[in-house]
C-alpha cells in the first residue's frame, strides 16, 4: 500500500526476525536498488510458537520506505555479488552483529559466508532467520538477470553443520522405522530441509519417505517398507 509517496508492506514469520526479512524482500522488488537505510518496521504481532503447533500464530510486521528511497551508486556494487554484500552489511549491521562478510561469485551462483564470534541471531531457530535472508539476496541477486541465480548464505559453518546433523537425524529415524516396524515422524522444519532428508533415504532399502502437516509446522514420516512375498 501507498500512502503520499510511502510504500508500506506487511509479512509474516516465525519470528519477528524472519518476518522483517520478509518484508524487506517484498520492498525490494517494488522498489530498485532500495535504500535499507530508509526503511522502518512496525511491529503488528510478536507471534507465538505454540505447543506442537498447537496455539501458532505467526508475527507480523509492517516495514515502509519511501517510494522513492533509492540507495546512491557506489562503484562495485552494481554486480549480483555487490548487492548481495550491501545487503548482507547492513542487514548485519542493523541486527547488531560484527562479522566478517565474503561474497564469493562463480559459474553456480553465489556463495556468501559471514563469519563472526556469535551469529546465533542471524541463523535463527533451525535456520529460519538465515533461510529467510538467503531468500531476499537470491531475489536481489537476480533483479534484472535473465535466469534466476543460485545463492546460498552461511554463517559460522552452519550450513555444513545442519546437513550433517540432518542426515545423522535422517539414518537414525529409518533405524527406528526398520526396527519397530512403524513409521517415524521427524519435527517440523522448513523445505530445504525437509529436501535433505529426503534425499539422504531415498536410495535406502526398505524405507520411503514423505511429507506431512502443514506449513510451518510440516515434517517429515520415514515409514518402512517390506518387499511383498513373491
């Protein structure tokens, strides 16, 4: 919505976080090259976890900037990589956090890691703060490209560090399957996670792998599977 020139958005999250960082992506593809330094948010709801996703509410925030709060040029920073620095800056810097950023570009995507002494804030509960900023750089990264373009953000090693704790989680639960002969439900956790489980069972004997509930809270059932006597 617009209001005298003011561009407003709401979005939503599992945390406020998560929903500024929603909401900045929604801003950004209204208006190029925004300037992050223009922009406010407005809490609407803090939002609840719930128990078992029983009682979740998400939070919502409002974040405005002037329709025409464009950010200046500054030479470097007009390539994918560039912008994606910027972003990763400020945002960092508006969070309170020092790390060191490094943007890495190539012919896969980009790849950019921050690495600082406590980036628990930035990375968020299972990665819901990071997942959702890996989200608007992917969509920064690739205004005005004509193919979307591949980016990945880390902090600290943590991308690295889930995925292996993921699979560990992943082989534990078709052991579980095999053993009791039910199926196993993993916790909830977001999409690209959901993925790496997947494909860590998919070639494993005797166990298949689906996806159940609802977003936010969907997971994953490893049931196992018996070959049918011939």
């Amino acid at each position: 919505m617009a209001d005298g020139g003011q561009l407003s958005v709401e979005a939503s999250g599992e945390t406020v976080a998560q929903a500024k960082l929603h909401a900045l992506r929604e801003l950004e593809l209204r208006i190029p090259a925004l300037d992050h330094t223009a922009v406010t948010f407005q809490v609407v709801e803090e939002g609840s976890r719930g128990i078992l996703g029983v009682g979740y509410t998400p939070a919502r925030v409002i974040a405005s900037a002037p329709a025409s709060a464009t950010a200046a040029h500054e030479p470097g920073d007009a390539s994918p990589a560039g912008r994606i620095h910027t972003l990763l800056a400020r945002v960092t810097g508006a969070m309170g956090i020092d790390c060191e950023i490094a943007v890495v570009e190539d012919e896969d995507g980009i790849v950019a890691t921050c690495e600082g002494d406590d980036l628990g804030l930035l990375i968020g509960k299972h990665g819901s703060t990071i997942d959702a900023l890996q989200t608007l750089a992917g969509a920064i990264a690739s205004q005005g490209a004509d193919d979307r373009i591949t980016v990945v953000v880390d902090a600290a090693g943590y991308r690295d560090r889930r995925r292996r704790t993921l699979e560990s989680i992943a082989l534990r639960a078709a052991d579980d399957a095999r053993e009791s002969g039910y199926p196993v439900e993993l916790e909830s956790m977001p999409a690209a996670e959901r993925r790496i489980v997947h494909e860590r069972l998919k070639d494993l004997d005797g166990i298949e792998t689906s996806s159940d509930g609802d977003e936010p809270h969907r997971f994953v059932v490893v049931t196992p599977v018996y070959a049918t006597a011939r």
